[in-house]
C-alpha cells in the first residue's frame, strides 16, 4: 500500500456509511427509462462479481478496459449508448467513469477498445473532462463498490460531430429515443 493509500484509508473507514446509492443511478433518471431489456455481459467478470485488477484504475490495476458483449438490441436501434458509474462512492451522487456512443454495427467491445482515439467510438466528457475508460479505483478503507454499466439501444443517432461538455447535456437529446436498456454489475473492494 502506497502513502497517499495509508493516509486516505482512515477518511475511508469514516464514511463507509455514506454511498451515493441504487436510488441516484443513471438508470432512475427518466430521459434512460425504457421497458425493453436485453443482456449486457463481459467475458472478464460474471453480473455481480469482483472486476479483475487488470480492468482497475490507474495505480491500482492497469485501467484496460474490459470486453464487452450483448444480445441483440431491439428492431430499430441506430445507436448505442454506454455509461459505467460507481454508486458506492461518498458523494450525493454516483461518479460517470466513461460514457461512449457507438454504432449498433459494433457487435462487442473488444477488451482494451475504449480508449480516447477508437475511430468506432464517441467519448462524452466525464469527471474532469477525461475521456474513454477510467476503471474502478474505490477509497481505500471505504469498502466494497458497485460498478454498473449500462448500454442503451437509441432510435435516433446523437451528432458526434459536436464538443459536448459532459453527461448532462447529452440527456436532453436522448430524451424519449432509450428503446432498451442493458445492465451489468461489477465490483472492486477499496483496500
């Protein structure tokens, strides 16, 4: 364990009560709702299980993204959406690690595929402005975190062509075209 993990690691025991929660998920905000479902899953972890430290955040694993696969999204999708959050983190509100838009060609991401530069994939901004895959680094000492990727099947393509300034401003466009929806869990202890 580095210093700045044993210093921070007490604030972690601190709030390991405190977790922005299921209820303030992307999932619940009503631009995403959607009552078709198809399946989202990744070779490198089973729904529920521990993310392999490969697919950790920097100074804690080697922060490559995961592969990604799906079952077919419904008739009439021209896009896919894909957000991955953490719901556990100490905060009001979960923290977006990666938001992608992508053609619903793509029939799975490859295992390292989203970083900044695939020509397949457009990156909306997350927290800080930073682009791509940011996998999971909870708070040393906070406990077990809950990751959950979403894909979203849209009937109606986003312009990548504009310099969107993160999440927020994305929800208004897809408002009324989610027409599936895709969940997976995965998790990472804080050490």
């Amino acid at each position: 364990m580095g210093l700045i993990e044993v210093l921070v690691t007490p604030l972690g025991w601190l709030l390991r009560g405190k977790h922005a929660g299921e209820q303030t998920a992307c999932k619940h905000y009503s631009q995403l709702s959607t009552g078709k479902v198809f399946e989202l899953f990744s070779p490198a972890f089973p729904n529920g299980g521990k993310i392999p430290e490969k697919h950790a955040g920097v100074g804690r694993g080697e922060n490559i993204s995961p592969e990604l696969g799906w079952t077919k999204p419904p008739q009439g999708t021209k896009q896919l959406l894909l957000v991955m959050e953490d719901i556990d983190v100490p905060l009001k509100k979960p923290i977006l690690h990666m938001t992608a838009l992508f053609d619903p060609t793509v029939e799975k991401l490859h295992e390292g595929a989203l970083t900044p530069g695939n020509a397949e994939i457009t990156f909306i901004p997350g927290r800080k402005g930073r682009l791509g895959y940011h996998g999971p680094r909870p708070m040393p000492g906070h406990g077990i975190h809950r990751y959950w990727f979403h894909l979203y099947a849209l009937d109606e393509v986003v312009p990548a062509n504009r310099n969107y300034s993160g999440f927020e401003e994305l929800l208004p466009l897809i408002d009324g075209h989610v027409i599936g929806g895709a969940h997976l869990e995965g998790i990472q202890k804080g050490k």
